[in-house]
C-alpha cells in the first residue's frame, strides 16, 4: 500500500471523491490525485519519492516554499507550550497589528480559520452594517462555499461544472446579484435596479479562480465609485492576492481602498486561518462589540498565528516581492515562447508570484467569457505532459498558479526544458490528427 492510486482507492471508500476539498480530485483534467508525502522548498515528493517542482503551494499559503526552516522552528517552539487555549494570546494582537500597519485600510481585524468563513463572516457584517440585503458577486469568482456565494462561483465549482450549488435555497441566492468582471456597465445597471438594496460588492481584486485575470484601467476605481454612491460595502477578498502580489496585496498594487478585506492563506502560512477587517466603524458591529455574531473555538489559535507570524517575516524581508515577481514573470515568457516555437497559441499573464496560462489565440483574456473559450483539452494535455515531466501545476484550467521564494533560476529552467518537449509532443499530436495520418 503506497501507489497514490491504492491509497486514492482507499480513501474513496471514506472520504466522498478521495478528498477533502474536490478542486484536487483531477476531475476536470482526468486521471487520479497524487497523494504526496512531504514537501520541502520548491518541491512535493509523492508516495512513491517521486519529486516534482510545486506551481500550486497548497493553492496559495506556501509563498516561502514548503517547510522553511523560520517558519518549522517558530511552531515546532510555540507547539511545545500548548496547541489552543480559547482565550486570548498576545500573537493574535501581534498578527493583528502586523496586518493593519502592512493593509492601512485595514484598521481591525478578527481572525477566523478559512477563507470561507472569512467571506461569509463580511457578508453577514455589511448586511448587518447597511441593513440590507442584496450582494453583489463577479460570475468566476469565489469566495469559499458560503451559502450566498456559490451562485456563478469559480474555482472548484466552476472546474466541476456546479456553478451553482445544488442545497443553496432559491430564497438566499436570489438576494445575490451577478455582474462580469472586468465589465463595470454590468455593474451599473444591477445598481441603477438594486442600488438601495445592495449592502456589499465582494470582488476578488485579481480573479484568481477562473485562472487568473487582471483588473483592466479604472475597473476597481470604478466599483470603488458606484460603491461610493450608493452607500454600500466594497469587499476586497484578498484570500488569494493578500501578500501574494504585493506587500500591500492587491488593493495597494492598484492603490484602491476597499472598506473590507479578506483574507487567507498566506497569513497562516498553511495553517488554517483567514481573517476579515478593515474601516473600524464597521467592524465594530461585531460582536461583542456590536450586533454581528460571528464566533470560532480556533480562531486566532496559537500555532496558526505563529506560522503566519513567521510566514510574514519572510515576505516582509526587503526584495522579495522583487524577485518573486521577476522570477514569475521569466517563467511565463519562457512558456508563452516555447508555447509559440511549437505553434501552440497560448497566452500569460503574471503578477507578483501568480500566473496564468491560456491556451488561446486570444492576445489577452479580460472576461470570464474569454476564459471559457480557452482550449480545455489543450490544458489536460499540458497538464498532464508536465505531471510526467515532474512538475505540478493546478489540477484545473480555472486556477492561478504559484511560484514561491523557494523557486529558483534552476527550477525555472528545468519547468522550461519540460515544456519544451511537451509542447513538441502536443504539437506532433495536433498536426497527426489534423493531417489524419497514422502516428506513433
Ligand atoms: P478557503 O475557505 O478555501 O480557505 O478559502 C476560500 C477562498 C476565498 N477567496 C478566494 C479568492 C479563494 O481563492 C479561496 C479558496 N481558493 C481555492 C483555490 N483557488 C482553494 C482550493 C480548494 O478549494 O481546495
């Protein structure tokens, strides 16, 4: 027993798909999940000591790379005092204050343990704080599986075909508008029909979950306006984005100031945590102080803090972001290259250390609709071509990826070197079945 594909079969027998979250099912690319056994700097090893060069970081938190020594030694010191206490610690307010001089929108912060409940959490405090009903979301993104948000969700949802979620009450999703991202008329005229009735516009300020899109020009300056007008809550879920594209994350990148923000991941330096903060008159209507409960046993438990802690030392440490963004970038001019000497249309784009790949004839991809006019089939190939080859990218063509401070020249030059021949092998395919001859 430890060929992923034994141990696939046994946790399937227990666990409803083999796994605890269904974006790494490899559903949607085919084939079986890896089941891996450590990770360490750049790379994964599975259960059977294969290694492989990691673009998904546990979809995001491990920006310092897998196992930092910093990042073991501060918990595997902190554990030996205790694991939780359900009380107060001193690392919550260090973690908490860390945020806020780091995100000045962010003027409190409360803790909580993923991004879902982080989401869920601001929805329920904007809707408490305007005493209104109606959010506003982007068709593609997500925000975790909160009720109110998985209606047109990204991510897993997306990749496996439930938009939507089946159990979600006709009664709760009709209180969640849908606009396109990138497109702020769809944002106009759902305010010029609801604008008094909207208490939050929640973006993803990069659209990490349905591969990665940046805001065009004036988009979130634009959101940040009507938002303005209309006396509603614009939520920043920076989840992904937050320490990942920039020290500010992404609302300082483009210097707009949402007047909530949530976040994950990275502040727990894979640990679970998520947070939700920002302007103090509204987090003040959280309980105890105000009428918003939100609550959790583990929410700012010491060993998450001191991961987080420690995972912001490192990124805070001065060039970082430099040479994370620049040994990203390299990596996509190198795919999109070699992509184009095989006669693959393909299509990047890349920010701090995340990416996206299209594959596409389209010379940049702004909208959801876009996306989904990328060449799925293609991305499996890739995909796959490049499991082979030892490196991982996201089980999912509706996912960013990841490079962390632990990827060097080397791995990118390897990561380069395989997709070279996997795109000559790609491209050998396409012209077999595009000239119906007999191949090998
Ligand atoms: P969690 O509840 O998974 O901690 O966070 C939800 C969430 C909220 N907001 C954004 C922008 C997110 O990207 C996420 C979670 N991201 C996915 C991958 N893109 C998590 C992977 C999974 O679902 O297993």
């Amino acid at each position: 027993m430890g060929h992923s594909h034994d141990l696939f079969a046994q946790a399937k027998r227990y666990i409803p798909g083999g796994v605890n979250s269904p974006v790494r099912s490899f559903q949607s690319v085919g084939g079986e999940p890896l089941f891996f056994k450590s990770g360490q700097g750049a790379y994964l090893v599975d259960e059977q000591d294969k290694r492989y060069i990691d673009y998904v970081g546990s979809w995001g938190p491990m920006i310092a790379g897998h196992a930092h020594p910093h990042i073991i030694e501060a918990v595997t010191h902190r554990i030996k005092h205790g694991l939780s206490f359900g009380a107060p610690t001193r690392l919550e307010t260090q973690l908490a204050e860390k945020i806020c001089q780091l995100m000045p929108a962010i003027e409190q912060i409360r803790m909580v343990n993923s991004g879902t409940e982080a989401s869920m959490s601001a929805i329920r405090l904007a809707r408490g704080f305007t005493k209104r009903n109606k959010i506003l979301k982007f068709a593609g993104c997500y925000h975790g599986h909160a009720d109110s948000l998985l209606v047109q969700a990204g991510s897993g949802a997306l990749t496996l075909g439930i938009p939507s979620s089946a159990g979600v009450p006709a009664r709760i999703a009709e209180d969640t508008l849908v606009a396109e991202f990138n497109q702020l008329a769809t944002v106009k005229a759902l305010f010029a029909l609801h604008g008094e009735d909207i208490a939050a516009v929640i973006v993803e300020p990069i659209a990490g979950n349905m591969n990665c899109i940046l805001p065009q020009p004036r988009f979130l300056a634009g959101l940040r306006e009507l938002c303005n007008h209309y006396q509603s809550v614009l939520i920043f879920d920076e989840v992904m984005t937050g320490f990942r594209v920039a020290l500010g994350g992404a609302q300082g990148y483009f210097d707009i100031k949402p007047d909530l923000t949530i976040l994950g991941k990275i502040i727990g330096g894979g640990m679970p945590v998520g947070a939700l903060g920002g302007r103090s008159d509204i987090m003040q209507c959280l309980a105890p102080e105000g009428p918003v409960y939100q609550a959790g046993t583990l929410s700012g438990n010491p060993i998450a803090m001191t991961a987080g802690l420690a995972t912001l030392d490192l990124v805070t440490a001065p060039g970082f972001y430099k040479t994370l963004t620049h040994l990203t970038e390299q990596l996509m001019s190198g795919l999109k290259q070699l992509a184009k000497q095989a006669g693959i249309a393909c299509h990047t784009v890349s920010i701090g250390g995340m990416f996206g790949l299209f594959f596409t004839e389209a010379s940049t991809v702004a909208t959801f609709e876009q996306v989904k006019q990328c060449n799925i089939p293609l991305f499996k190939q890739f995909f796959h071509g490049m499991l082979q080859e030892g490196v991982y990218f996201a089980p999912s063509a509706f996912e960013a990826g990841f490079v962390s401070a632990a990827h060097s020249e080397k791995e990118v030059a390897y990561t380069l070197q395989a997709a070279s021949k996997v795109f000559s092998t790609i491209s050998a395919s396409i012209t077999c079945s595009s000239q119906e001859i007999h191949c090998n």
